[in-house]
C-alpha cells in the first residue's frame, strides 16, 4: 500500500461532509461514520482552520486562502478539493444546486461569491447574453486541449470564437428503478409514466426541475424534448397533473430516498444512476427509447468573482487529465476529453450507464436555452407543484 | 401663582433632555427597523409594479399585472389558508395539556427542568431536526422496525400525516411557552372558590382555567400561524415537496422561474393577508377574555 500525503491528516470538512452523506445514502454504518469522524478528530479539523496547524504556500501566484465553487450534489471527489489545498493552500467552499435555474438566479442577484461554478450546456449562452461569464483567459488554461474534446458535448462553451466554458462530463437523463419491487422490464418514458400510475403508485420520483419533468412528459407523447408549443405543452401538463397524487416526491435530490427503498422508481442523471447502481446493483438505470436529454456540464467563472486567480488554477487543475480521471471515477458520469478516456479502467468504460449504446443515443436532444427563461414552462411547473 | 421663566425654561430642559433620552434608546430598534424592515418593504412594493425582464429577474415598470396575476397561485394561497390554522390547532391540542401540567401540576423542583427540556430542542436548527425526522419516517426508520415485525411497505415520509407532525414538532415550544406563563400566573384561589360554589372539575376548567389562560393561547396561536404563513422548509422535506405552499410558490418564484415582480406582489399580498388575520385573531381573543388584550402587532 502507497503512502499518501494525506495519511495521519486529521479528516477535512470536505471529507467529512462526504462520509456525512455516505452515511446518509447508507453505503457506511453509524459507527464507521464515528469512527471517521470523531470528536478528536472535528477538534484537529478545526485547529487547522484556526491557523494553528500550517498549510503549505503556493509559491507563484498569490492565489489567497479560500475560494468557492458552485456545483451539483454528489458530483466531485472531495479529494480532488483537498489534494488541491494541499498544492496551492487555497481551501475550497463547496456549494450544491438543485437546478441551473438557481445558480442562474444567485448569479443574477449578484454577490454570489463563487470563483468557478458548472452549468450545464444550454445556458451558457443566456449567461453571456447578460454579460455575467468571463470570456476565458486560455493562457491560463494549459492543461486544457481543445483538440482532445469531443466536439459533439463541447460545442455550446465557445461562441463567436470565444471561450466561455470548458466542459466537466457530460451525460444522459433517464430514470433508474429497483427491479427487486418493479419486476416488470422497462425501456421507455412511456412506461415510465404508466408505471408511476399502477405498479409504482406512491413510490416515483420526478425532478424538482422544469426542463426534465416537462420535457419527458412531452416524451410520453413523442414531442420534443424541449417543446414551447402551447398545444404540445397542454398535453404534457394533462399527463403531469394526471400522475401528481401518485407520486412520492417531487424532488431532485433522489438518492436518499432510493437508497432508503422509500422510492422505487426516479428520474435519474447519469451520474447518479452510476452511484446508485454501485451502491445497490438492483437498482438499474434506463434510457426512455423515445428519446430525452444528453447534456453536458461546463466549467465557467462569473465576472464578479471574487478569487479569479483561485478560480482559474482550479479550474487549470481539474483540466489535468490525472485528477479528472478520478473525479470520472467518484462521480460516474462519462468524459468528454480523449486523454481521460485513455486512463480510464476498461470495465467503467464498457459501463452501459455511463456510455450507452449508439442507437439509444441518437435520439437524445441536448437542451435548448429558450426552455430556461421562458414564462410559459415556468408557470406549468407551478401549477403541476401546487395541483 | 405663576410659573417663573427659569422655572419654565428648566422644565423644558428637563422635557427635551427625557425626550433625548428617550430618541437615544429607540434609535438602535428603529435602525434595525429601517434598514431591514422597511427598506426591503418598500423594494419589493417597487418591483411588485415592475415586469418580469425577457431572462428573468426585474425590469422597471409601471403595472399592476402581477397583482392581476394573483389567481395563479389561488391553489398555493388556499393551502395555506388552511395549513397555518389547522397546524397551529394541532400545536394547540398537543401544547396545552402540557402547559397545564407544567403550570399546575408537576413538582416546583422538576418544574424547570421540565421546562428547560422543551426549549432545549430548539437551539438546534429547525432544518437539522426536519432532517432528522426524514430519516426517522424515511425506510430505514420506522417502517424498517414495522418490517421486523412482519408489516411490509409502510409508507410514512412524504404523507400529509408527516407535514403534520413536522409542525407540531417544530414549533410546539412557541405554544407551550405563551400558555405555561398564562398559567402560571393563575391565582390558585379562583380554582378553590369555584369548587368551593360547587363547580364540577370541568367547569371550573371551562369556565376559569381555560379561560383565564385564553390570552396565552391566543399570543402562541398568533405566533404559530404567522409562522406557518410562511413555512416552506417541512413541506418541502417531510411533504416531498408535492404539497405547495405560499412559501413554496415564492421560492419558486425567486429562485426557479426568477419572476422577481410576481414574487413580491405575492409576498406583499401574503403581508396584508397576515396582518389581517392578525387583527381578526385579536378581535377574537379580546371577545373571548373579556378585557384582556393581547397585542402582536
């Protein structure tokens, strides 16, 4: 066994954050959790904020002490964070969002503090058109490769030649289900929602988040994804309001209550789909036939962020090909760049979940920036939540 | 005998000097009023007559289209309307026999452990505790227990049953405490001369403690459902977030399809809505007590 830098550290408040929701997703006991993350323990932690235990200094570039990041639950290796800390002494503040509707509206509020944050690929252009995203600094990028990129997931963070975002993964929505109480194989959206109205009645999930509930509603129907047709619409609210009193929850946060068994069936993002299914192999992950989202999430940094050097040596390190590798691995969801694809082990790579057949692919749509400011969709959400 | 001009002139010295003082000690108060009371008000009176710009948030305007807008959300008022009350009567119900018992009935020396056990809870965050019931009515909680002794597949976080509950936990001190001083404060002899006139036990409940004890009830009502006029965060969490109310449909608003003007016309509207209940719940509980006023607002 290797011995890390990090062995005989006290735990970090990104680790132990981690170990809190693992213990919350079940995949550790109690007294392992404890055992991790005891008294003694939080008490060094602590020493070490106060400044009483030393970190190591970034020698070129006055980066300062702390910075915060904007991303989605579950969705880094909290490792990656404090191997970083380790290099640069720049501790990072980790905030999770349920939607990119949020972050959109912290970020149009103003003051958000972030220096680095992940949106997903359809709003990159709403962002720019109100002049919140910096127009990156590539020179600061090394470890970036554009050539290395899959063009088909990269394309929306450059317009008109500029660069506004480099991408993180990308991935797929669908819906994951626990085969042990839903029997019945499922392969579409279709299904999905008749299932949520008979054999899944009071155990399904959908998203707190209008572009995916909506949009595999219009699904059901074979329209698009991202329909702003009134007519077509009308239909996916009549479906929507139809299957509401059957449902458990309407919530992104899924995980929990997968893990729990209270849940049977969600809508589900790739990477999550991959965790629950390494966690609990039973519970399998579904790509509705009829179509539905891929999407891939960008890094970016906003224009008033208070760190920007921070900002941009983390986002050059998470570039590096080495560490992405292993946010690939705690994460699950696919990479976009050639030169991690390469490092990546062979079984995560032939991992349908996480890299699904062509032809399950080809009728994915990526969302269209109009579903995130229009009125229309907005209100729908409302009135299915309040029906 | 008239009053001399230094005398006159002093008393007015004296006068200002008191008023001053009295300027000096509301100052800090009124500050904080201004600043995060007031101004805020007046910010969202402002974009509540604004529009929604093209991608989101706000643009000056002049219009009352948002308030016009207001039956949008008729569905997420309604449940409202009718939570704040019912779980403030489910509080009440679950508050009183324990404030009696405080009051009236437990040993003086347990009486203020007893009591510091009620408030303890809350010094740990209303969003801590929800969690914990989350995970108390969640799978791996009581129905895991019910599971060992053979019933199967209960279902209980996620129910209305669960809002429920989260609300009379979550804000059962803010009753209890209002009642117990209600009571405490009960001149023990009343109860004595209405036995002694031959008033059955339940009488003299009804007709001295109860009703003495009206204006502690109706001060941990108020507060109750103010609160609940704005809860969001237990029928997010225990309801699964399928049950919308105003709170929901604001947070929405605000964070979700960024429709900042709407937003604040519901959040004005929600304003005049509490006061209004307020000074109905006022109006009751001075009728009910007699004299006794009970002032919030």
């Amino acid at each position: 066994m290797s011995k890390s830098y990090r062995d005989g550290l006290p735990i970090s408040p990104e680790k132990f954050v981690d170990q809190l929701m693992r213990l919350k997703r079940g995949s550790i006991g109690r007294r392992e959790f404890l055992g991790l993350t005891g008294l003694g323990v939080a008490t060094a932690v602590m020493a070490r904020e106060l400044g009483i235990m030393p970190t190591p200094a970034y020698a070129a570039e006055n980066l300062g002490d702390r910075m915060s990041i904007a991303t989605w639950p579950n969705y880094h290796d909290p490792a990656t964070f404090e191997s970083f800390k380790a290099e640069t002494g720049v501790a990072v503040e980790v905030n999770v969002f349920g939607s990119n509707e949020e972050m959109l509206a912290k970020l149009q509020a103003g003051a958000s503090g972030w220096s680095l944050f992940v949106p997903t690929n359809y709003t990159i252009s709403t962002y720019k058109k109100l002049g919140i995203i910096e127009a990156l600094d590539m020179a600061k990028l090394a470890n970036f490769d554009g050539t290395q990129e899959d063009p088909r997931f990269t394309s929306e963070g450059t317009i008109d030649g500029v660069t506004y975002a480099v991408p993180k993964n990308w991935g797929t929505t669908g819906f994951s289900i626990n085969t042990k109480k839903l029997t019945k194989p499922m392969t579409s959206w279709k299904e999905f929602w008749d299932t949520a109205m008979a054999e899944g009645d009071g155990r399904t999930m959908v998203h707190d988040y209008q572009l995916t509930t909506i949009g595999n509603a219009l699904k059901y129907y074979g329209y698009s994804f991202n329909s702003l047709k009134p007519d077509e619409l009308a239909k996916a609210e009549e479906l929507l309001l139809k299957v509401k009193p059957h449902l458990f929850a309407v919530s992104s946060d899924y995980q929990p209550s997968m893990r729990a068994g209270d849940a049977w069936m969600t809508m589900c993002w790739t990477n999550d789909g991959a965790q629950l299914n390494r966690g609990i192999p039973e519970i399998a992950y579904v790509l509705g036939k009829e179509g539905g989202e891929i999407w891939t999430d960008f890094y970016a940094i906003p224009k008033d962020a208070p760190n920007k050097p921070a900002g941009y040596a983390l986002l050059n390190y998470l570039m590096n090909p080495k560490v992405a590798v292993k946010e690939h691995l705690a994460n699950g969801a696919p990479s976009t760049d050639a030169r991690v694809n390469a490092l990546l082990p062979k079984e995560v790579l032939d991992n349908p979940i996480l890299y699904p057949a062509a032809d399950l692919l080809t009728p994915l749509e990526f969302g269209a920036a109009a579903t995130l400011t229009d009125p229309g969709r907005a209100e729908l959400m409302a009135r299915f939540k309040s029906a | 005998m008239s009053v001399g001009p230094e005398a006159a002139f002093s008393m007015r010295g004296n006068l200002l000097r008191k008023n001053l003082l009295t300027a000096l000690l509301l100052a800090p108060a009124t500050l904080w009023l201004v600043v995060f009371l007031v101004l805020p008000f007046v910010a969202i009176a402002i974009f509540s007559v604004g529009e929604r710009a093209p991608e989101g948030g706000y643009q000056a305007a002049f219009t009352l289209a948002q308030y016009a807008n207001l039956p949008a959300r008729a569905t997420a008022f309604w449940n409202t309307m009718v939570l704040a009350p019912v779980g403030a009567l489910a509080c009440l119900l679950v508050a009183y026999p324990v404030a009696y018992y405080l009051a009236l009935k437990a040993p003086e020396r347990w009486r203020l452990i007893l009591l510091a056990l009620v408030v303890i809870p809350f010094w740990t965050s209303l969003l801590m505790r929800t969690y914990a019931w989350m995970y108390v009515l969640g799978g791996r909680g009581i129905p895991a227990l019910l599971a060992l002794v053979g019933i199967e597949d209960v279902r209980l976080i996620n129910t209305p049953g669960a809002v429920l509950l989260g609300i009379v936990y979550g804000y059962l001190p803010l009753m209890i405490l209002p009642i117990y001083v209600s009571l405490e404060r009960l001149d023990r002899r009343l109860l004595e001369a209405s036995a002694d006139l031959g008033a059955t036990p339940l009488s003299t409940f009804l007709g001295v403690t109860l009703r003495l004890s009206l204006p502690g009830v109706m001060t941990g009502f108020s507060l109750v459902m103010i609160l609940l006029l704005g809860e969001y965060l237990i029928p997010t969490l225990l309801g699964g977030g399928k049950v919308f109310f105003i709170g929901n449909a604001l947070v929405d608003l605000f964070l979700q399809s960024r429709n900042w003007p709407f937003g604040s016309a519901i959040a004005i509207t929600l304003v005049l809505v509490s006061v209004v209940v307020l000074i109905a719940a006022n109006r009751i509980s001075t009728r009910l007590s007699g004299a006794r006023r009970v002032d919030l607002i």
